[in-house]
C-alpha cells in the first residue's frame, strides 16, 4: 500500500475535501465496503485516535472508518478551522464538537447548519483530504437534502462565501481536484449530506450492496446526473451510487 496521505490536493474553500463512516462495527465496515468498493484498509489508529481506519482505492485515501452511530459525515475545507466555526456559529449554525488538532494533521470540527444538517470543518495539515475522486470506488458528488433550500444556500454562503451558482440544484463546484456539490429539496425530511460514490454499473452495485447486506432507500433512476440509487449500509449508514 501507499504511503498515507502522499498525494495531497489543494482543495478550495468549502469544496467536500473527505468523508467518513461512523459505523458500530468497524470490522463487518471494512467486510462491506471491500467487497463493495475493492476498498483496502490501513491498520487502524487507536484510542488516541478514535480508532479511525483509513480506506484506500488504488493506492489513495478515499474515506476513512470509525466506531459510532452509523452516518456518513462529509468534511469541507477551511483554511482556518477556528475562524469558519465562528461563522457557523454566527450564521445562526452550531458546534456539535471542536474544532480540535490532531497534531500536524488537520485541525477538524463537527458542525450542524440551521436546517440540522451534519457537516465537518477540515482544516488541512498532512492529510488535505481525498486523493481520488470521481472513479469507482470513490467520492463523485455530494448532495445536501433540505426542506429549506434558501436556508441552506444562505447559511453556507455565510460560512463558506461560496453562493448558489445560477443552476438552482448546484451549491458550489469546488474545482478539478474536488468532487461537486448539489441540493435537493425534501420537504418533510431532516436535511443531510449524502455521499455519492462512484460506479461503472449502477443496477449492479446496487444488487451486489443488497447482497452484502445493504437496504435500497432509491432504486436505480435516472437522475440529473446520471444512473443513481441511495442505499444504505448493513449497519444503516446512508449513501449512493452514481454512474461514472
């Protein structure tokens, strides 16, 4: 395997520069998304570090694992942790956690905008974040589901100053190195960030998700962008599959 993190893009303000998967059982975690995605995982850190897994595809960090409720959190880049979590706050947002350093690297903090949707704060050190994206197996787009999208644009304009470009469903384009960013309004439903992973075969991920154990929340459908399908994990984690 690749030494850790030797491929650093320089991801801009506000672009989804990582995502983790708090899951119960970090072992059956690696057992699904492996057979799932051809993920290879890193020994692990230990308590000192929450014993975060780092998961691999070709070589470069795609996500990472780590014991806890299931969700996927997606993390946006700052330039400076502290700063950006004071605007979160003053934007009407709050601090779920940190921001906190863990050494030289990344300064990192758990958030919740107005509309209650999850997102960290990843302020770079030796681990920028991704090292590949928009293939199988790695992150293509991040889609944030609200009841309140002018809320939402809002708020992230605030935190980010990154504001909804003139297509209504995109939120931000975060450049070459950095998967893009979209809205979806969900009326009824608490607002979150769902990860989208890459697939060359949609119907057929899906299938072989299920056979791991996965539940399909959105059957494979033709969307803006492409084959899509939301499922979530044997342990209840939310992600989707997109065509690549």
């Amino acid at each position: 395997m690749a030494s850790v993190y030797a491929m650093l893009p320089d991801f801009p303000e506000g672009a989804p520069c990582w995502a983790d998967a708090r899951l119960p059982d970090v072992e059956a975690g690696k057992r699904f998304y492996g057979d799932l995605f051809g993920w290879a995982f890193d020994e692990g850190a230990g308590a000192e570090r929450g014993f975060y897994t780092a998961a691999y595809s070709e070589d470069r960090a795609v996500a990472a694992l780590a014991p806890g409720p299931p969700a996927w959190r997606v993390h946006f880049a700052v330039r400076d942790a502290y700063a950006a979590a004071e605007r979160v706050v003053a934007a009407g947002g709050r601090l779920v956690s940190g921001p906190v350093s863990d050494g030289a690297v990344a300064t990192v903090a758990l958030a919740a905008g107005p509309d209650g949707a999850l997102f960290g704060l990843w302020q770079a050190g030796s681990h920028q974040g991704f090292e590949r994206t928009g293939a199988p197996g790695a992150l293509c787009r991040v889609e944030l589901r609200t009841p309140d999208a002018a809320r939402g644009d809002s708020f992230r304009a605030a935190v980010f100053g990154t504001p909804a470009t003139a297509d209504a469903r995109l939120w931000r384009s975060g450049g070459p190195a950095a998967p893009e960013v979209s809205r979806r309004l969900v009326p009824g439903r608490a607002a979150r960030f769902l990860p989208h992973f890459g697939a060359a075969d949609v119907p057929g991920g899906c299938a072989e998700a299920v056979r791991l154990g996965a539940r399909v929340l959105q059957a494979p459908h033709e969307s803006p962008y492409g084959p899509l399908a939301v499922l979530t994990d044997d342990q209840g984690a939310a992600f989707a599959l997109c065509a690549v």
